[in-house]
C-alpha cells in the first residue's frame, strides 16, 4: 500500500507523482488543508481550488476509490494515515517555495521516524530546477541564455492515469473506519472528514470575482480552445488586452489540474499544424529555411511563456527570499514612499489613469488580470507612486487566482527593477502611452471602466493632460490623475540613483 499526497496538482492524468505510487501498488489519494498554507491563501484561489478538489474527488471515485481529505499538520496527519492503511511509502510532487521546502523536509523527518519512506517527484516543471545551468555551472540569472537551453533539451511525455486496479478500494477509505484505526491520534472531527468542507470552514468567504472554472475539464477545454486557434496568433496578440490572446490556463497550471507535459505536446502538436499553415501561405520570396513563419512563431512566443515560469522556479528554488527580498543588492536601500492613500486608490482602480483603473478592476471582478496590463499596474505602482513592490505582490496575492509565488516574485521585481533579469531602472512605463499603444480603441478600458464608456479613445488616452474642467464634462463620475507622470518619473530615477549610490540629477 501506498499514500499519494496531493497538493498542487489535482489531477489524475499527466501526474508523474501519482503514476509512480500506482506503480508500487494500491494507492491512497490524499489532500491535507494545512492551515500554515491557507494562511496564505486568498478567497478566490480557495474557490477555485475547492471546484477543483471536487472533480478530482470523483475522478477517483468513478474508479472506485476515493479522495482522503483531512485538515492539520501533514508532518502529524502523514504518519498516522501511513500506519492507519499500512502504507509503506507516502509520495507527493515537488514544490519550489521556501515554505514548501521546510515544510516537506519537516514531513521527510516525521516519515523517517515513522519508518515509511518519502518518494518525492519532480512533476509542476518540464525540467527541474538546477538542471539546466551556465557553463560554470550556476542557476541561470538571465532568461535569454536559460530558454535557449530550455527550449533545445528533450521533453519528458505525459504520465498515463491510474486504473482502478491501481487504487485502493474506496468503501476501504470511508472515513469512519480511518476514524477508528486514527482513535487516539487526533480529534477525528477535525482532522478527517468525508465531505470537502465548505469555504466558510476553511475560513474564507465566497468571492465577489467571477473566479473562472476549476478543475480538469475545465482545463482541458481552455487548452483545447487555444491550441484550435489563438495559438497562432499568439505573437501579434498577447500583448493586447482587449484581444482573446491569451490561454486562461495560468489558474490550471498553478493548482495543477492539467499536466505541463500535456500542454507542452499540445504546443508541439500546434507547432507541427503552424508549419503547415505557414508553407501555405509562404510566398518563399524572403524566408530561410531555419526561419519560423508567423504561425509556427506564435507557437514557440507561446512555448517561450512555459520557459519563463520554470526559469522563475528555479530562480525561487534556489532563492526562497526573493518572496519578501529584493533579489538584486543596491549598495543603499531604496526609499519607497509610504504612501496609503495613493495605494488604495491604486487597489481601487481610481488613480485616475484609465489603463491602470481597467486592470485594477478586472483583477477585482476576476481573479486575474492580463499580463500586459499586470506589467503596466506594478510600473505604476513602483515607478509613479513610488510603493515597495511587496505591497503589489501581497494584493495580487490575495486577489489573483492564478498566484503563484515564483512567477508574481519574478514579475513584481521585474517591474521594480529589483530582480533577477529585471529591467533597468530607468525604463519606466509613460501609463497612457502604454493604454494607447495597446489599447488604441480603449475597447479593454471601457469594459471595466465604464464611468469612461461615453467618452472617445483619444480623450480617454489624453485623460492625464486634460483639465479638469474637460475631465468633469467628459467623465464626471471618473477619477483625476492622482499624480503627475513626468513628476513622478524624475522622483523615481532619483530615488533609484539615491539607491545605487549616485547622485540624482539636478532638477
């Protein structure tokens, strides 16, 4: 007998961790709530991962096993369940957090105590962190030279599913006779349940986002969308917000209900169809024969989005403090600004900048923001009103449903110029030139701003350098800029400078 635990990946296809328990024998699924991770969690990222939980609960019993679900500490609940069904090894997939760490190496112990052994398995990236490095051998620091590896080395194929043979007997998993073999051990009512407790229980609310569907079909169907179409065109239309560009998929990868290894051989499958479709529509007038045509680029731009989330693991795997460190070391601190009347009006969506209000407020009615605009709004807030990123990356934390610890730390340092590969502190985003680069018709500001419904695209995008007497005709309702850009940008160069040591520029 053996436990599976799992975490962030609830799925039963395409799990390496889970295929290699089967492979030992009759399988325990399990799924602990540890409250030192919900104390992290926010209320939208709870919803979804309960949907998911719930589809991946019958996925077991339509084989005829069940999903053991229990709540506390796993270091205390893992050894127990393992003498209680006489397991002897407990599996579970990787995680890359410093708070996974500690907390799987704590489990590690309890298990070698208890005389079971831990089988951990690298199963949320394609290549594991440290495996690919520099020619000196360190972990790469620069995304450019990591990709180009990334993308030469061979990918691993999907894991198969168990069959019902592979799992145990469900009516051997009810709850109350794991009840009775646990007697003494914990408070049964609250360590093991037979239902999935409610959101409430968890101590969350329901959010007030539409959170978009969990679970696998839900994932499967938004891979399936995407691979049909979009995907080629990926390239030209990612970066803009009011286009279906992008895949949704970023939830299903952080909880794991669909498989890295399926969605890279969908995009491999999609790169085989864009070569197609390109030798088509090739006039072979200037184009090498090494040179990716539009369709099969847009696939590999795509591809290059799941090179970018393991280089932002690895940088987390082996940098844990990133998550509340600044990667890259100024010789003086930077002097952010504290500033909580500025940084509600950013939480709020009413800076009075219309691409930063559109993105604040489709994170609030979502649970997810497109990846331009997260770009736009953590410029903003670090580079116009001046705010220590973190205080960005703990409201993403709690409002996003896609958080993920190694891509929000990655992106927020980016955009702070405080990371690994980050941009230089000087290229700071003008907001509405970026709005009216990419988002020339202002279709995604009035879709979430529509106090600016009425109002033309070129207002909308000049809505900084208009009066306020222009404003109050155009948009009574719609915020004043709550700062001045071209202030704002001389401050943050200073500050960044004051930073690196150097004497800011005389006004």
């Amino acid at each position: 007998m053996t436990i599976f635990w799992h975490r962030r990946d609830l799925r039963a296809s395409d799990n390496r961790g889970l295929a290699a328990a089967a492979a030992d024998g009759d399988t325990v699924p399990v799924f602990v709530f540890d409250d030192a991770v919900l104390d992290h969690a926010g209320d939208a990222r709870v919803r979804f991962m309960l949907d998911s939980l719930a589809e991946l609960r019958e996925a077991y019993r339509e084989r005829g096993s069940d999903l053991v679900v229990a709540r506390g500490d796993p270091a205390e609940l893992l050894p127990a369940l393992a003498a209680a069904v006489d397991a002897e090894a407990v599996h579970w997939n990787a995680d890359y957090s410093g708070l996974a760490q500690e907390r799987d190496a704590r489990v590690e112990d309890a298990l070698a105590d208890a005389g079971v052994a831990a089988e951990t398995h690298h199963d949320a990236v394609l290549h594991e962190p440290g495996t690919i490095r520099t020619n000196a051998g360190e972990p790469y620091s620069v995304y450019t030279y990591f990709w180009k590896k990334w993308r030469d080395r061979e990918k691993p194929d999907p894991f198969p599913a168990p069959d019902s043979g592979d799992l145990a007997d469900g009516d051997a998993l009810a709850a109350g006779e794991l009840a009775d073999a646990l007697a003494g051990e914990f408070d049964i009512d609250d360590a093991l349940r037979s239902d999935l407790p409610s959101i409430e229980d968890l101590g969350f609310g329901e959010p007030e986002a539409d959170v978009q569907a969990g679970g696998t079909a839900a994932a499967h169907d938004r891979l399936e969308s995407f691979r049909d179409e979009p995907v080629f065109s990926y390239e030209a239309d990612r970066e803009y917000p009011a286009r279906a560009g992008s895949s949704r998929l970023s939830p299903h990868l952080k909880f794991g209900t669909i498989g890295i290894r399926t969605v890279y051989e969908a995009t491999e499958a999609a790169m085989a169809d864009a070569r197609e479709r390109d030798e088509r529509t090739d006039d072979d007038s200037e184009t090498e024969d090494d040179e990716l045509g539009p369709a099969a680029s847009s696939v590999e731009t795509f591809q290059s989005q799941l090179a970018w989330r393991e280089f932002y693991a690895q940088v987390l795997y082996f940098n844990p403090e990133v998550v509340s460190q600044n990667y890259k070391e100024y010789e003086e601190p930077i002097q952010w600004r504290d500033d909580p009347e500025e940084l509600a009006a950013w939480k709020a969506g009413e800076t009075g900048y219309p691409i930063v209000d559109a993105g604040m407020r489709q994170l609030r009615d979502e649970a997810w923001m497109h990846n331009r605009v997260r770009m736009i709004v953590a410029s903003f807030l670090t580079k116009d009103l001046l705010i220590d990123w973190r205080a960005g990356y703990d409201h993403f934390r709690e409002h996003l449903a896609d958080h993920d610890t190694a891509n929000d730390t990655g992106g927020w340092q980016w955009a702070a110029s405080t990371g690994t590969d980050a941009q230089p502190y000087f290229r700071i985003f003008n907001p509405a030139t970026q709005g009216e680069r990419y988002d020339p018709d202002a279709e995604y500001i009035r879709e979430y701003v529509p106090e600016l419904r009425g109002v033309d695209a070129d207002a909308i995008h000049d809505w900084p350098d208009l009066t306020d007497e222009e404003r109050t005709e155009l948009a009574p309702d719609y915020a004043d800029p709550i700062v001045d850009h071209g202030e704002r940008r001389e401050q943050a160069l200073a500050m960044y400078k004051r930073a690196r040591g150097e004497e800011p520029d005389e006004a």
